[in-house]
C-alpha cells in the first residue's frame, strides 16, 4: 500500500528548519533599514545606529 506522506512530518521539519535557521531573518528589516538610512549624506551613519543595534540585538 502506498501511503501519501503524512502531513505531520511536513510541519514538523518546517519548524525545525524556522527554528535553525536563526534569526538573521528576523533582523533582515533593521539591515536594510539601516543600509537605506546609511544612504543619507552626511548624517546617515550616526541616523542609523539604532537600526545598527537593533540588528546587533536581533543577531550577534
């Protein structure tokens, strides 16, 4: 008998996948926040230091 692969293992390896994955995808918004902010002549880099620590936070 050829059983379908069972739905709970599906789920199962998708949150152990999210759970490895590590949080660089979390602090991917305060990266790309704090590269368009760095943008900004002159004052972008002391503008972007919260986002800067955010991501620091967020991902070591």
């Amino acid at each position: 008998m050829n059983r379908p692969f069972p739905l709970w293992s599906i789920t199962a390896s998708l949150l152990a996948s999210f759970a490895l994955s590590g949080c660089g995808v979390v602090a991917a918004p305060c990266r790309v926040a704090s590269a368009g902010i760095k943008m900004i002549p002159v004052i972008g880099h002391a503008a972007a230091v919260p986002t800067d620590v955010c991501a620091g936070v967020i991902d070591p």
